[in-house]
C-alpha cells in the first residue's frame, strides 16, 4: 500500500510523512516544488500540482490512499481522475459547511462535498487553527521581541501540527474512521498576549505586544492571500472574514475537543509544548 501525500512543503504534510515512515508505510509526496520540501530519505517525492491535470499520473500511479488539503485548486478534476482510490483523508476546518456566509468555511465545504461525490471513501479532518501559523511571527519575534495583532485578546485552541498528523496517520492505516468527521484543536483557549508569552518563555527571550492598526492588518493579509494566488476579489472575501472572526473570539474562550486521545490514544500537545518544539525558528 502506498499512501500519497500532497502538499509536501507544508508543516503538517512533513509531519504526516515522517510519522507514516515511523509506521513502516510506503510513502510518495506531492508538491510543486517537492526538492524543497525538507523530507526525510525513503520517501518517494514526484512533483505534482492539483491544478496541472498532466502532473496526475506520476502522483497516482500506484497510490491507495490520499491525504488531500481542502484549498487546493482543481480538487474535483484530481478526484475524478482518482476514483479506484481505497480512501480519501482531506485536511478541512471546522465549520465546514458549503452553504456558509462565510468565505473560508464555504470554500472548506465545497471540498468536502467534492469529495462527497467523488464516491471514495474518506474522512475528514477539521481543526479549528493551526498553531504553525504562529510561524509568522517568527521574524519580528527574532529581531525585535514583537508581536504586533489587531486583536491581542482573541482566543484560539490551536493544535500542533504532529497532532493533526497523528490522527491522519491513524485514519490512512487503521480501520474504522471511514465517513468520520473529526473536529481537531490543542487542549486549551489562549489569547493572542498568552501565545506570545509561552513563545517568550520558550526563547528565554521576552515577548510583547503592540495593538495593531486594522487597516495595516488588513493591507498585510491582502498582500498574503494575492501572493497565494487567491486574486483579489477572493482575498477581499477571506480577509474580511478572517477580520470578523478575529474580532468575535475577543474575551470568549474556545471550546476544545479530545479527539486527537480518542483517535490516537494520546493527548494533544499544548501551545507552550508547540512553541518548544519550534524554538528555532524564533531565536
């Protein structure tokens, strides 16, 4: 059985393939840009891209399961090219719901009914935030010891990214998570400000937090989603959406789940265990 891995470049693809290698599976990696990727030897690289149909086969041939991200670009094409496939784990988020208002989620669940009517079987992850984009703080906390958000009091139960891919793991190599909907976060609601700290604790370096202007936030985000790709209309309905929820998580801590010790029998890691595991990138 190989499993085919897409998006290789990204934390929780290079997590998924070093736990599934640790596993003793076949593993083949996709991506765009697969040399730089960073994955450890015995994993297959091809490079292959969703949106390019002609990439498909080299990424297909002899693959049995997929672990898919919900944004990516020509999904259905690559779905229906796929369709002898045993499984289907796609990286979603919560709330997922194609009928959604708003612009993230909608997007979320137009892949899952893609996936729906693909007729393969899958399973879906959702997490509610991923603690690796925290990366992005990495520079100003290197240089200047400064996060600076527009809503510092926000609360999110984000989850580490080996946590995601150990449920991944389990529901690629085990039987029972066919059709399951797992709605994934870290064990804990934290602030912006509280984030921030455990990063400075973890750094021995202390860490502050400027209030920033909205419409600096929102030029930033805009610049992020065009060099994705997204186009401008699409980032404007993204980053939008993203600004109204940052501004309702304000003083309202999140609900978590235990779905990462149900599925793997493990708890999930904390926020100040993520920022540990990532000290280099902020020092």
């Amino acid at each position: 059985m190989t499993i085919l891995v897409t998006g290789a470049r990204g934390n929780i693809a290079r997590a998924l393939v070093g736990q599934l290698l640790d596993a003793g599976q076949d593993v083949r990696a996709a991506g765009r840009d697969p040399g730089r990727a960073r994955l450890p030897g015995g994993v297959e690289v091809v490079a292959a891209d969703l949106a390019r149909p002609g990439s498909w086969d080299a990424a297909l041939n002899g693959v049995t399961k997929v672990f898919l991200y919900a944004g990516t670009a020509g999904l259905g094409g690559f779905l229906s090219r796929a369709g002898g496939l045993a499984q289907v784990v796609l990286l979603s988020a919560a709330g997922a719901d194609p009928a959604s208002d708003d612009a993230i989620t909608r997007a979320h669940g137009e892949a899952e009914q893609a996936v729906r009517d693909s007729g393969i079987p899958w399973t879906f992850l959702r997490p509610g935030g991923f603690a690796a984009n925290r990366l992005l703080w990495s520079e100003p906390i290197r240089t200047a010891g400064v996060v600076r958000d527009p809503f510092p009091g926000s609360h999110s139960a984000l989850i580490h990214e080996a946590d995601i891919a150990a449920v991944a793991v389990c529901a690629l190599t085990a039987s029972g998570h066919s059709g399951a909907e797992y709605t994934l976060t870290g064990p804990e609601s934290l602030t912006v400000r509280r984030q921030a700290e455990l990063i400075g604790l973890a750094t021995g370096r202390p860490v502050r937090v400027e209030v920033q202007d909205l419409d600096d936030y929102r030029r930033e985000l805009t610049t992020a989603f065009e060099a994705r790709g997204l186009g401008t209309a699409g980032s404007a309905d993204v980053v939008e959406a993203r600004i109204r929820r940052l501004a309702a998580l304000v003083d309202r801590p999140q609900p978590t789940t235990e779905t990462v010790l149900a599925v793997t029998g493990r708890p999930a890691r904390g926020f100040a265990a993520w920022a540990e595991d990532h000290v280099a990138a902020f020092t």
